[in-house]
C-alpha cells in the first residue's frame, strides 16, 4: 500500500502546487489590468472635475478646437497627412459619422455574392477605422462619434444600404417589418429600422444585428480614451432610440472597466425645440449636450439662444459643436457667418467648436487654420476654465459688435466679428493696487499679435479695432 500511496501523494502535491502558482499568477495578471483600468479611466476625455463646462484629457483640462474636409473622415485616402495638418494649426477634435456616402467608401459589412452578410464584416472599412482610432490616438486628437450616420437610411443612401432587408442575406422585409425603400427626408424619421428598439416596436431579429455593429464598433474603441460617443446626427426619431443606444454603450463600456461621455444630435435649429429637451434634462442618459444646429443661427441670435441654453443647463455639463456652419460655398450662411460662430461659441463658454466640412462649412480650409490657430494663440495666454461670457462688462456696444470673455479684476479677451469700438469696464479688482493695463490684439486671419500696450489703469478703457476685420485683444490688469 505504502509503494502505490507515495506516487499518488507525490501527484497530488505537485497538483497542489500547479493550482497555487497558478492561482498568484491570475491574481498578479488581474492586478495589472486593474492598474491598466485605473489609469485609463484617469486619463480618458471625460467632464472636467473643476469646472463641468468643460473637457479634460489626460488629467488636464482641454479647449477642442477642430475643422476637417470629410465628416466620415476615417474614408479619405491621406487621413494622416490631414490629421498631422489639423494638429500643426492647433486642432484636436474630429468628427467621425459612421458612414459611407462617396463612391470611394466601403460599407462595415462583407458582400457575399449579390448581397451583404451581416455577420461578416468587411476588411476594408474596420482596418481604415482602426488606423483613424490609432492615429488620432497618437496625436491626441478628440474624435466625436456619430453611431448612425442618420443619412445613410434614408433615399438613395438607404437603396444600398447593408441593413435595407432586399440587401442582405439575413432577414426579410416580411419578417422585420422594414421599408426596402425610404423616399423621405430624415426630418420625417419614416424609417422603422429606427424603432427596432424593446420601448417602440421591439423588432429583436433588426436589433439583434444593430447590436452585433455596435457591439463591433465598441471593440475598436473602447481600449482608447479619446473617444466622445454621439448617438446619431440631426435625428428625429423617437427619443426611446437614443436613450437605449446610450444606456446600451455605457453598459457594455462598464462592463469592460471603461467610463464612456454620450450624447445626442437633434434636428431643430430651434435649441430650445422640444426635442433638445430629451438631451438637456438628462444627465442620467447623456452626459454631454452637443447644439451644433444653433450653428445655423446668425450673429447676436446665435449668441443669445446658447447662453441661454448654458445658463438653464442643469447639472452642468460641456456643451459641443461638433459642426459650424458657414461657407461662401454653401448654404447655411456665409464664411464670414462660419468665422464668427467659431468665435462666438468659444468666447461664450462652450467646450467645443468645430468647423463642418466644405461645402457648407470651412473645414480645414486656409481660413479655418488660421481661425485655429488664432483661437488656440489667445486661449493659451488666458486660464480659460476660470473665465466666463461678460458682455455686461461692454458699454457702447451695438448688437454682434463685440464679445467678452473674462476673469473679472484679471484678464479679459474680447472679439470683434468686424471691428468696432467699446468699452470695457475694469473696476472690479483683484488687487487694490493694480497699475497698468497691458493691451494685445490679435489679427485673426492672419495669426498675428501686435505690439503690446501698456497703460495707466482706469476704471473703463476704450477697445477701437485697428481695421474692420476679425480681431480679438487681449487686455492683463497688472
């Protein structure tokens, strides 16, 4: 007995052992992880902990200035050259819709034969996607994800689109209640593909491969964290959508020991519509609002509606636009209207502005760097996240002449969309023995300080622009 027991023994120790190392090498490994987790979490674009109007990204608080030529930018062919040009100028935040609208994009999905598979994915579109997270990544660039690119399922996009039941080999219209084919504008949200979700018409065989992208698209982001997640664009669809798109990405996001920032893009103009109600008074779905569409507001109105919208948010939050209008070449207002949108929205306290793609926007245009630039030259002279929207410090100020943004008793910058002349009040102070008053202005469309004034401190002081052009000055109570 003793010879057949010492064998067994002497296996089952070593047994023993085995578990044991094995045991304090999943515990050291997790403990690694959990470490990778915890500075992640650290280090992603989140809510800035000291003041909520704005971003931070790597533990420091950051302004997201941006302009690109292409919204599903991940598709152009020289993406990186584009990329490193955005970031020479100062520019650190994209837009990415998840679409495929040029003859020269690929769809997600693989094409089997006359129609698309579902559940395969096509090479093509996810290696250029990952190269765009990877990049952007690399230059700490702030990519805004569209999640369903709204137009993609509507007309003529929506003929070729993978999801369209008479495309792909996975479901029928007769099974998913889907329309083959969808003639209206997305305004009139007329595409059932959209209520797919458990509150509406919970059409589990659609939902089942909305979320197989989604959970897809999920793989290639979350191990970043320079990603903002927008749920769609300009939608008009039922508010149970996003809600559950938001609830679904935060969820899986946790899951895997990431924090994720979701939002909503409405359609109306209008920012105090209904619709951007769905966004603005809940936090509890989406933790940043984005009013890209007052960007089709002109001049004081434009002002007016998002202070508005800022001062009635509550909790407060960043407030984005990921898409300025305005170009010679489009239809949504002039280059000019697109320049002072820029400036309105930055000046006005908001987290982010980006200008919307040619040709109803500037993209990354000459003018656009240069805006850029000039924006990132004067916001780095300032300490933005302590300043606020002052226009009540301007006297003599006519309508859309001139904006302020200050640190009362401290620092002060003003813009001017097309010179003018105001006065600015100094008499708050921070120290009873200020003296001087340092005067800079800056030549926006050409990135140019002048030289710097100094004079005796009063109590109100007379900004006059050197010409009639984009200026902004920057004035230091000293």
């Amino acid at each position: 007995m003793k010879n057949l027991w010492r064998p067994h023994l002497a296996i089952n120790i070593l047994l023993l052992f085995l578990l044991i190392f094995t045991s304090i090498c999943t515990t050291v490994h997790t403990g690694a992880e959990t470490k990778e987790d915890i500075e992640m979490e650290k280090n992603r674009i989140q809510i800035y902990k000291e003041n909520p109007r704005y971003w931070q990204f790597k533990g420091e608080p950051v302004l997201l200035f941006g302009g690109s030529v292409d919204d599903n930018l991940f598709q152009i062919p020289n993406l990186k050259e584009h990329l490193e040009l955005l970031k020479s100028v100062g520019g650190n935040y994209v837009r990415s819709t998840m679409g495929w609208t040029e003859a020269v994009d690929v769809p997600p999905f693989k094409k089997v034969g006359d129609l698309y598979d579902l559940n395969q994915w096509s090479d093509e579109f996810w290696t250029r996607f990952r190269n765009f997270i990877k990049w952007t990544h690399e230059m700490d660039i702030i990519v805004q994800i569209e999640v369903w690119a709204t137009f993609n399922y509507y007309r003529d996009y929506w003929e070729v689109n993978p999801f369209n039941p008479k495309n792909n080999s996975n479901y029928t219209a007769e099974e998913t209640g889907l329309p083959t084919v969808v003639n209206s504008h997305p305004s009139a949200a007329k595409n059932d593909f959209f209520r797919s979700v458990p509150k509406k018409n919970n059409q589990e065989i659609v939902l089942k491969y909305q979320r197989k992208y989604v959970d897809k698209l999920l793989s290639e982001t979350l191990p970043y964290g320079h990603i903002l997640y927008c749920m769609d664009n300009e939608t008009a669809v039922t508010p149970a959508w996003g809600e559950y798109w938001s609830t679904y990405i935060k969820k899986r996001a946790a899951e895997v020991g990431r924090g994720v920032e979701t939002t909503e893009s409405w359609n109306p103009w209008e920012i105090d519509h209904e619709q951007h109600l769905n966004t603005k008074d809940h936090p509890e779905t989406y933790s940043f609002c984005d009013i890209s569409q007052n960007n089709m507001q002109k001049q004081q109105t434009h002002w007016d509606n998002a202070q508005k919208y800022r001062k009635e948010l509550t909790p407060i939050r960043p407030i984005n636009n990921v898409k300025i209008y305005g170009a010679d070449t489009g239809k949504y207002g002039t280059t000019r209207n697109g320049l002072e949108r820029f400036w309105r929205n930055i000046f006005g306290g908001l987290a982010s502005a980006r200008f919307h793609r040619p040709p109803n926007g500037l993209g990354l245009t000459e003018t656009a760097q240069a805006s850029i630039k000039s924006m990132r030259m004067i916001t780095d002279e300032i300490d933005v996240f302590k300043c606020e929207p002052n226009n009540e410090l301007l006297s003599n100020r006519e309508d859309n002449e001139a904006y302020t943004f200050a640190n009362p008793g401290k620092e002060y910058a003003v813009y001017f969309p097309k010179g003018g002349s105001v006065d600015l009040n100094l008499s708050v102070r921070k120290t009873s023995d200020a003296e001087t008053v340092k005067i800079r202005w800056l030549n926006i469309l050409k990135s140019e300080w002048t030289k710097e004034q100094q004079i005796p401190f009063s109590d109100s002081i007379t900004l006059s622009t050197p010409t009639e052009s984009h200026w902004a000055v920057l004035i230091h109570t000293k």
